[in-house]
C-alpha cells in the first residue's frame, strides 16, 4: 500500500517521489518490483534521448544545455548520467556536483546519477527503471548520459527512442577511436568541440564510415556541429533528434528494435533475479565466501565451485 | 577425451590448440566447463598486465610496443583485446587487422579480440578464462587491452595482476575525464602522447588526484610518460609494471585483492550459468519470444514477465 501511493505521487511528478522511487529499484529494495509494475503502464509519453562518447568529448556540457534549450520550450527534462567507473568509492561523479548547482536549482529539471553497487550488477536496468519512473512523472523529454563506451552503456544507450553519440575533432587521428559498433549505435552524431581545429576531417571520416554502415531502417544520420560551451548548434542538435524521432514512428524497423529492447530488458532483470535467489539460499553466502579464498589460493578452479554452488542452492 | 588432449596441446603452448581453446570458451561450448578445470592448476605463471583507458588514448600502439619490447626479452607475449562496442557487427576491430599484419607474423605473440555475442553475456568471464588458458600456455606475459571505461571494462582490469591507465594530454580540461573511479584502478598511469601539449597540465593534475586517493594497499601509483608511436618511455613503463608486481607479492592487501577477483569470477559464471539453465526450459525460448513483444507493445511490463518466466522454468 505505502508504494501504491509512493507511485501515485510519482506519477503527479512530484520530484521528491521520484527521487525515491528511484532509489527503490535501484537499491532493489522489497516493492521495487511492484512499484515498476504500477509505473509501466503509464510510461511511453516522454521522448528519451541518450547520449554516449569518450570521456572528454564534453557530453555533460552537451548535455546541460540541450536540457536548458528543453526547459526554454516549456519541457520538463530529466537527467540520468551513468557512471561506471567507480567501482570501489561508489561512484561520485566528479563533475556532478558542479553541474547540479547551474541546473539543480530549476524545479523542471530532474538530475539523478546512477552508479554500479554490489555484487548483483543490475545498473544497466536500474538505469532504464530510472529512465522509465521518469517518463511516468511526466517529464517531457529525458535524457541518459553514458560515460565511456564499455558493454553495459551502449546497451543503455540503445534503448533510448533517439541515439546521440558525441565525437571531438582530433579524435579521428586514431583508427582506434572510430569504431564500428559506436558508429551502429548512433541516430544523431555530434562532433562536439566544433572550434577546434581538425573539425573537417573529423567530419569527412565520420561521413565515410557512415556511407559504409548499412542500417536495416534505411536511416542516413545527420552530422550536428556543436560547441556546447558557447551554446552552438543545439538548435540544429534537437532538430536532429526529432527528425529521427519522427522518422522512427513510420519506419518498418521501428518496431523490431522496440522488440530487441524488450528481450534485452527481460534477460537483464531474468539474470539478476536468478542470481539474487541463488545467493539467498541457506547457507550459499558463506559457501560463496569460503569458495572465493580456495580459488584466490588455487585450490580449486572457478568452474567447480560454481558447480557446488549450483547444487547447493538448489538443495 | 578430445578436450583432454585438447588441454594437453594447450599446456605445451602450441597456437592453435590455444585459439580453438578460447573459441570453445567464448563460445560457451560444450567441454569448455571441463577445459577451465583442466587448465586452472597450470596457471599463475604469467604476468596479466590491463591496459585501459579512453579512445584515442593511444593503447593500442602502446600495446604493441609494450608486447615488442618483452620479445626483445625472449618472452612469449599473449594479447587479449576486448572490444565491446560493436554489438551488432559482432565487433570487428578495424585496427585489429592491422596491427595482426605487423606482430601477427611473430609466432612468439598471440592476438586475439573478444567481442560480445549473443544474449548471454560472459564477455568478461570469456576474456579471463582465454587470459587463463594463455598463462597456462607459458606466454610469460599477457597483456589484457580494454576499449572504454565501462563496468566490465573495468572489472576485467582489476583483474589483472598490474592495471596500467592510459591517458593523453589536454583530456585533462575537461574534469569529466578524470574520474574518481579510473583513478582507483590504475596501479601504473601512463600520459601517452606526450610530445603534445599540456603533458605537464595534465601530469599536474593527475599527481593531484593520486595524493586524495587512498589505496588500501599504501601504494603510490608512478606516472610514466610515452610516446608509443616513437618507442619512448616503454623500459620506464615495463619497470613501473614490474614494480608494481614486486611490490604486490609482499603486500597485506594482495590477498584480499585476489580473493575479490575470484568472487567476481564465481558470481559472473554463475550468473551466465543460471540464466542458460533457465532458458533451457520446455518451452521458455518460444515464452520469451512471445514475452519480448507483448513488453515491446506495452501490453505487459517486463517485471511480471520475468516472473512468468521464472515460473515456467521451475515446472
């Protein structure tokens, strides 16, 4: 009863609300999966836009101020900034807390940061519980923010409704930094940083990569020039976004990647269920603790204890 | 039988039974369970340096001449790159076939990338069982190369034996790039590019962010400045490595350290273990066929799925 009510609330906007609900499935606290369950069906209005690129590339400024364009027009915006890289301190964005205190003190701005915690993973569809608590409230447009891009946060990344990945110019010298798979990923690219010198080549490899990917919706990516800190080219940015947005609703493929997403979310909350109900059984903690000491010392190899574990849990 | 004498080629470091081997583990494939047993008590032997850090930073060519420099030694080298950012091309490195050409040649270097496949996940665990079937080769070092900064890409450094963490000048600027988390990691950090601007900048800034950290083991991770690309600094970056190392095998701290590994690599195995269990249910792939796109069209939520799911398995 007391969630029903937390996701009535959530579902008026009402930020504090939010920001506990958010906490619920991160943590995956008891209810957590009821909240969700109440939540979904009122999700589907807000358009979810994400954002990926290096660290450096200047996605946060990126980001900020295609929120502060957003909040001109009259939206609420939401902000859900990924950060993996902190394993051991839990994840304190750096620059978080700077940024919260130029848009943290608008009311129509929600900014959470999502951090990896405990054993049982889960980040990746916390992260998209967050995003879709937030589309419930109400918030017009929200936008996911991915540091690096390591596995989990181009998964994150892929289900947003319109995908932005950011470049700098520079970054082209090196074959390493223009990969195939980011480039599959991206609807909209951006090279962001767009004063600097180099800014042509950036573009024409980033055009001749582009001509060699073949999309199965038949879309051709626009290339946004921008420099965020002047607040250059987010108009063309969010043009970008929504023309794949509008794009989307009458494309053939539209349809199987919504599908993709799907399957993808199931098996992520599939494999942290599973793994947090094998843990759960009698005994199978301290089992776990003994078995990573043998296999520290060499004493026994990861695969056979995982085969006890396995029996043990099933006792 | 077959993988048994498979083992047994593999112990003797022939290349090709050490490429079906990994094959078989990254495949999921059947006996790759046995394998991993057969292979475990023959390793501990190499030296597993990790290499990560942004793209463009360079890591690649460093690799290389990291890995040039230890053959100069007469030691055997094993290359693991992980390569996460391609999932729907199945992650062909573009530089990959380029730096095969130059070491490739050398029957003492063995390269190989990981990409993520299929639905299951296991990219990290694959990427350390194919570390532990190098090591069981007697390649004398094994160099484990991550693209991005994501969770798995740093859950696969830290278990290395020596994180290296490569950065570049003028990535400094921008206090995104400098995260609490990628700090914590890195036993070694390397400014590579150094002949650019701003080396001192972002040397500066990095001795900075070292002296807040607090390692558990007391140690003060060195800064080593490269230019790969023209062969400088690598006999300062192999003797940074090789300290650490040294420094490692009296440590408190080294114990706890491998004894959190092994956990991770139980609870990554049985995570995969589980969800491949379930799905190998009567009638449970056809389910979340069906599943995905009742989620897709919004007429389900994927919690209530999950639970069907869950439900059906235990039948």
């Amino acid at each position: 009863m007391e969630s029903l009510s937390l996701v009535q609330r959530v579902l008026t906007g009402e930020p504090r609300a939010v920001a506990r609900a958010i906490s619920k499935v991160e943590d995956g606290a008891e209810g957590a999966s009821d909240l969700m369950k109440a939540v979904f069906p009122h999700t589907g209005r807000g358009l979810v836009v994400g954002i990926t690129g290096s660290p450096g590339a200047g996605k946060s400024s990126l980001v900020d101020k295609l929120a502060g364009l957003y909040r001109k027009r009259g939206e609420r915006v939401g902000i859900v900034a990924v950060d993996p890289s902190s394993p051991f301190s839990g994840g304190a964005i750096l620059g978080d807390r700077i940024r919260m205190q130029a848009l943290g003190l608008d009311p129509g701005v929600f900014i959470r940061s999502m951090a990896t915690r405990g054993n049982l993973g889960g980040l990746a569809r916390a992260t998209v519980d967050a995003v879709a608590i937030l589309d419930a409230a109400g918030y017009e447009k929200i936008i996911v923010e991915t540091v690096g891009v390591g596995q989990d946060e181009v998964e994150i990344v892929k289900t947003a409704d319109v995908s932005v990945v950011v470049l700098v110019p520079g970054m082209g010298d090196d074959i390493q930094a223009i990969k195939a798979g980011i480039m599959e990923i991206g609807d909209v690219f951006v090279i962001n940083k767009a004063d600097r010198d180099g800014v042509l080549r950036t573009e024409k490899e980033l055009e001749a990569l582009l001509s060699l990917a073949h999309r199965p919706d038949g879309w051709s990516p626009p290339i946004v020039k921008t420099v965020a800190t002047e607040n250059k080219g987010l108009e063309e940015l969010a043009a970008a976004v929504e023309s794949y947005r509008d794009f989307q609703k009458d494309a053939e493929g539209a349809r199987g990647r919504r599908r993709a997403v799907a399957r993808w979310r199931i098996l992520e909350l599939l494999r942290e269920r599973l793994l947090a109900r094998a843990l759960e059984g009698d005994g199978v903690g301290e089992r776990l603790d003994a078995l990573s000491l043998e296999v520290a010392d060499k004493r026994r190899d990861p695969y056979s204890a995982v085969d006890e574990i396995i029996n043990a849990s099933e006792l």
